[in-house]
C-alpha cells in the first residue's frame, strides 16, 4: 500500500510539473513584449522614407524626377549631410542612453520615439536608428539562453523589416504625401503608449565592476566639464579596453554600418537620378529589401532550428556550435551584400541587387547574438557594439555622400563593396581569435 502511495504521489508531482512548464510556455514573457515596439517604430519612419527623399530631390531641382548637373551634387550633398547630423545626435547621446535604459528601459524607448517624431515634422534631426535597437537589445539579452536571445533579436528585427515593407505601400494608398507625415506621427503615439502599458521598466543584469569602471568614477571628481562629457560619451567602449579580443566584432560592424548607414540612400539617390524612378517606385523598392530580409530572418532564427532539431542536429549547451551558425549567418549576409554593391550598375539588376542588399540587412542582429552570450554583462556588450555601429553610421554620408555627389555613375557601389569585403575578414578574425 505504502508503495501504490508512493507511485501515486510520484505521478501526481510529475503531471503537476509537466502542468507547470506548459502553463510557463504559454506565459508571453517581459522581453517579447518589446518586440511589437519595433515594428511600429519601423513603420512610423518608413512611412515617409520614399517621399522624403522625394521631397528633398523637390527642393533642389527644377524637375524633382529629373536632376542635373549642379542639381545632383546639391541633392546628394544635403542627403548625406541630413544622415550625418542624425547619426551624430546617435553617437553624442549613446552613454547617456545607457544611463537612462538602466534607470528604466521605458523612458529610452520613449525619448527615442519623440525624437523621431518630432524628426518626422522636420523640426529637429531625429536620433539614430541604432539607439532604438540598442534600446531594444538591452531588454532581449535579459533572457535566459543564447538561443531565445538570438531568436528575439532575430524576431524584432524580422518585425522592423516587416514594418519597412508595409509602410511604403500604405503610403501609397493615401491621397497626398503630406499624409504620410501624419500618420507616421500617429504611429509614432501609439508605439509610445504601448511601451507605457506594456514594456517592462526593469533591467534584471549583475553588476560587473571593471577596473576601468573604477578608474571612471575615481577620477571623474577631478576632470574638468568637457572631459567628464567626452568620457561619458566614450564610456561604452571601454569593453573594448577590457575584452580587446572583441574588437574585431566591433570594427567590422563599425565598416558593415559604414556602408549599410547609407546604403538605402545611396540606392534611393542613385536610381532616382540614373533611372527616374518616382516615390512609388522606390518605395515599391524599399517594400521589396524589406521583405526579402524578414523572410531571411525568419528563416534563419525559427526555420534552420528546428529543422536541426528534427534531424537531430541539435547541439549541447555547452557547444559552441550555435554561436558558430550566428558567425556563419553574418558572414553570408555580408557577402550578399558586396555581391549587391557590384550588381548595382543597370536598370535591370536593380531588384536583384536590391534582394541581396535585403539580406545583408540581418548582420547585426548575428554579430551581437554571437558576442553577447560569451559574456555575463550582456548590456554592457550591447553598448559597446551599439557604439561601433552608430560610428559606422556616422561616418557612412561622409565617405559615401561626397563620393556619389562627385561621381553620380554609381562607383560609390565599389567603394562599399571594398568596405564591406575589409569588414567580413575582421569578422572572421575575430571568430578565429574567440575560438582559437
């Protein structure tokens, strides 16, 4: 009897527990309800991107469809000059971003969108892409393993492409392009009462006291003004100064957002001038980069897995071969996109390049998945990466911009492919030097 008892009380506790784990599965946890965020945001901004490149092109030549001569130069000058000022707001404001997300993620996220917004109206440069998914990463690294990290990351940025695909198109259905504007600042509100009700203000992370840090706090007492803002600035790349084996990963996303920071306008500019294409056009164009990199993401983070896990590919926790696949992954996206830049050259290859520009799209999202799960301090990871990239960022309308306002035959498309091949063999180094 005592044994029938034990049985019983043994099958009870493990239906109890299988109970459990089924009621946890369907808990939507803290850090995916920060997914829909990028979405929104992302079609607030692409709501306006084809009719804003429009809208300048209007302000500098007589026939807005049909530059020329000193009218090209111009348009393209004052489009990388608008890109450079937005990056720069990224990269002045990163440290203290990092400051505000670890206070609460929800005023970041916040502070982002009304910037943007207000960027939408034309009356400030709105800040840098790059915060909002550095904003975002720090809420996704919060998760418990390196595979649901890389699937969020994956997700939020498969669900910004989405939001770049469809914003254009809708667009298109509305009567005016002034209307874009309004919309894009009604999704701007809605994004942010979102993230109010919705997103968690918390950031669950160890603190790591680095010697650097320490160094930091000591002598910020004694430096003057000036220096203690540069320093706060700068403060996230002192990962770089504790982990240098890292740098590598950050100098190649430093050259990949060199060329992807531009890319989209040097494309838009590009066949604006050279082949006449309208707002519709591009926008039918930026629908179809941004479809082509969801469905690469989605592929990639949800497909591949489970089809390794029904092969029984599936490899150990304590295997490096899924970071492997985010190294793999990167590099590939990469290399489409230098095989983009060099088919961008007629009319006719320029859906196809631009379906290889798509997936290049996802190589940030693979880099940080790789990098982020070797450390404890995942934020601080992110950070540093962020920095890279909106430097890249800010650097791209300064080597591309002035090189396609001087050379609008489209040459500007090597320079990036140069670029880009620089940035997959610091890529591969660093994964040589993580894992040698």
């Amino acid at each position: 009897m005592h044994s029938t008892s034990t049985c019983d009380q043994a099958e009870e506790a493990s239906l109890l527990g299988h109970a459990d784990q089924r009621n946890r599965n369907c808990v939507v946890s803290d850090e995916s309800k920060a997914v829909p965020v990028s979405f929104l945001a992302s079609s607030a901004l692409h709501m306006t991107a084809a009719s804003s490149v429009w809208a300048v092109a209007s302000l500098f030549c007589e026939d807005a469809d049909h530059c020329q001569g000193e009218e090209t130069r111009r348009y393209a000058a004052s489009v990388a000059t608008a890109t450079a000022l937005a990056n720069a707001a990224g990269l002045l404001t990163l440290g203290y971003m990092k400051r505000v997300v670890h206070w609460d993620v929800r005023v970041g996220l916040v502070i982002w969108l009304l910037c943007r917004a207000v960027g939408a109206l034309g009356v400030v440069v709105g800040a840098s892409d790059n915060l909002l998914h550095f904003t975002l990463n720090v809420i996704y690294v919060q998760a418990t393993s390196p595979e649901t990290i890389s699937m969020l990351m994956g997700s939020s940025l498969a669900c910004y492409m989405v939001g770049m695909a469809l914003a254009p198109l809708s667009a298109g259905w509305l009567p005016s392009v002034e209307w874009t504007f309004f919309v894009a600042i009604g999704l701007f509100i809605i994004a942010i009462v979102y993230v109010l009700l919705v997103v968690s203000g918390t950031v669950r992370e160890p603190q790591v006291h680095s010697a650097t840090a320490s160094l930091s706090s000591e002598t910020t007492t004694i430096r003057k003004a000036c220096t203690s803002r540069l320093a706060e600035i700068l403060s996230p790349a002192g990962f770089f100064y504790e982990y240098p084996g890292t740098i590598l990963f950050g100098l190649s996303l430093l050259l990949y957002n060199m060329v992807q920071g531009y890319m989209i306008n040097l494309v838009f500019i590009f066949t604006s001038l050279q082949f006449g294409f309208s707002p519709a056009n591009n926008g039918s164009l930026l629908s179809l980069i941004a479809v082509t990199a969801a469905g690469y993401l989605i592929f990639s983070s949800f497909v591949v897995p489970k089809v390794l896990s029904l092969a029984g590919r599936t490899p150990t926790r304590q295997d490096t071969q899924p970071r492997l696949f985010d190294l793999g992954a990167a590099v590939l996206s990469i290399l489409s996109q230098v095989a983009a830049a060099l088919f961008l050259s007629q009319s006719q290859q320029v859906y196809l390049a631009a379906s290889l520009l798509a997936v290049g799209l996802a190589t940030p999202s693979f880099v940080k998945s790789f990098v982020v799960v070797q450390f404890e301090a995942k934020s601080r990871v992110v950070a540093a990466l962020a920095l890279m990239e909106t430097t890249g960022g800010l650097l791209s309308p300064v080597v591309l911009g002035p090189w396609q306002a001087n050379h609008p035959d489209g040459s500007a498309f090597y320079v990036a492919a140069v670029i880009l091949g620089v940035s997959v063999c610091c890529l591969v180094a660093g994964g040589c030097v993580r894992h040698s």
